[in-house]
C-alpha cells in the first residue's frame, strides 16, 4: 500500500495501467508494419565494416509503426518521466476544476516520485 498515490485507481491510472493505456491509444492510431531496412530479421550490415549488427531502422525490432499517411512514427515515451507529468496534468485539472490548491493535491505524489519511491 505504501506504493500507492492519493486517489490512485479512481482519479489517475497506476504506471502500469496508463502504460498500457498510453501504448493501447497508439496502436488504435498507428499501423505496424515489416521494417523496410532489414525485411523483419532486425539486422543489417554495418557499411563500414562489412558485420551483422542490429538494424537502425527499426531498433532490432524486425518491424516500425506509421501513421495513416505511411509514415513512420516513434513510439511514445512510457518512462516514469512521462508518467509524472500525466499525474501532474491531472492534478492541475483538478485543482482547476475543483478550486482547491495544486500544491496540496499533488505534493504526496512528487515527493514520493523525487524519493523514488514509485
């Protein structure tokens, strides 16, 4: 329990439901496709020095996301940094909504994010 923010589960998501929250909202969004570059294996051939070595196309992944017009996009940051400013953003909303202080609303979850207690 001592993992868990203020009103975690009924007004912000826990990381791992907004990661896959974050990722679901993506993949509705995007297409995945076989890399270009490597044809799915997730190697290529260094030009300098004539070895196998993992795509830069595609990461080592073997495939790449686009969006409707078949361009290729990144995928979306889903690190704790990202994180803390979903949580951020909804306890602005709040506090804005609601008329209550930003600062106390969301002061448990920063410092426990600070002390890297999440």
């Amino acid at each position: 329990m001592k993992n868990k923010l203020p009103g975690e589960g009924t007004l912000v998501l826990n990381y791992k439901e907004w990661q896959t929250a974050v990722m679901d909202d993506f993949e509705a969004q995007h297409n995945k496709q076989e890399c270009p570059d490597c044809g799915g294996t997730a190697t290529g051939i260094c030009y300098h020095c004539n070895q196998y070595m993992e795509c830069e196309e595609c990461d080592g992944k073997g495939n790449v996301w686009t969006d409707r017009a078949g361009d290729p996009v990144a995928l979306p940051s889903t690190g704790l940094l990202a994180y803390k400013k979903y949580v951020i953003k909804t306890f602005l909303k709040l506090s804005k909504f609601t008329g209550r202080s930003y600062w106390k609303s969301c002061k448990d979850f920063l410092n426990r994010i600070e002390r890297g207690a999440l």
